[in-house]
C-alpha cells in the first residue's frame, strides 16, 4: 500500500491492485496543489470546501455518510461523529472512516472536533495507521490529539490538517503534537509505502506536503 499526502486533510490512497482511495479533496482556496485523476473511490468526512471538491477528480464511488460499504471490494466503515465540542452545534458533523486496505485498517479522522470517549474508540477497532487532525481552531489542537493518538494506539500515525508554509489560514504546526507524542520521523517525501508486518506503537511519520 501506498500512502501519498496531498496536503491537509488529504490523502491517495493506493493498494496493492491498483485501486485508489482518495480523502477529503480540498479546493484551490487551501493553497496546496489540486488533485486531478482517476480514483475508485472518494471519502469527504463533511461538506466544507477544504474537504469535499470533487471537480477535478474523475470517480466512481463517493462516501460522505455514516455506515458499512463494500465498494469495489474496499470494505469501509463510516463512524458518526463531531466537528467541534458541543455535538456539532458549531461547525456540524463529521464522518470518521475506517478502511480496509491490503488487510491494514487505515482510520482518517477527518475534522474531528474533541476527544473522543473510550467506547467511542472501541467501536473504531483496532487501527494499524492513523490520520488524524492536529491544528486546533476547527479541530483538536496537538495536545487533544496526542490523547487521541494513544488511546488508539495506532502501529503508524499520520498528522494532517496543520499550518504549512502553503495553506492559507491559520492553524497550529506539528510542534504542539511532536512535543505531546514525544516522537516523530521526517519521512522525507510526501509518499509512504507499507509492506509486511507493523510492529512499531504509536510511531508518528511527518510526511512532505505536496
């Protein structure tokens, strides 16, 4: 499986068939370079325009809801919860999902908005790689995440939605989390490929921004 950060909250996500999984696609607004292709299958955890442009992207499935899908043999799973800490009376809902790929489960928390409960992290299974928010302002901040991060206990954990040199507004950077985590690997590229068995805990990879 290959992993490519495309900048914020979005990932290409390519197995081992040549099936493509794209999350939350943003717009041209976010300052990071637009996604153009053909993908099996695009996931928007809620309808913001930093989350959900499919313009440009040539698809044939799309998941933004809660649920169980089987989509071009991609077993997914939507879990409901909040974009901020009063049960999306804010900034509304937010769709965690969880994929199935290559037999790792891959979780992308899109705009999650708190901590999330013990029986809330439970239902999400166990997660060999994590993607999760540390930016603050519409998400957790890098403390809040940290929690996240190691009640999940993820093998893998992918920080997104951060302030880079390219995005146009303001968030948090990585120091925050880093500092939490108490860890953090610079991979190099924007491209992360996993193979054979994930023996690490809770190893954070800082992938490029595109």
């Amino acid at each position: 499986m290959i992993i490519t950060w495309l900048g914020h909250s979005s990932f290409l996500i390519e197995d081992s068939h040549g099936r493509k999984i794209l999350t939350d696609p943003f717009d041209e607004s976010v300052g990071y370079k637009v996604f153009e292709g053909n993908v099996d299958l695009v996931t928007i955890s809620h309808h913001h325009f930093d989350h959900d442009y499919t313009q440009k992207v040539n698809f044939n499935n799309l998941i933004d809801k809660s649920g169980f899908f089987n989509l071009c043999d991609i077993p997914v799973k939507g879990i409901p919860s909040y974009h901020d800490k009063v049960k999306g009376a804010k900034r509304g809902e937010n769709v965690i999902f969880v994929l199935d790929v290559d037999g790792y489960k891959v979780c992308h928390l899109g705009d999650l908005g708190y901590v999330l409960s013990q029986d809330e992290i439970e239902n999400l299974g166990h997660i060999d790689i994590l993607l999760i928010p540390i930016g603050g302002n519409y998400t957790i901040n890098g403390k809040e995440a940290s929690k996240v991060a190691k009640a999940i206990n993820s093998s893998i954990i992918i920080p997104m939605h951060y302030k880079t040199p390219l995005l146009s507004f303001e968030l948090e950077g990585l120091e925050n989390f880093l500092t939490c985590m108490k860890n953090g690997e610079k991979v190099g590229s924007n491209k992360l490929i996993i193979e054979g068995p994930l023996e690490s805990e809770n190893t954070v990879k800082i992938l490029n921004f595109n």
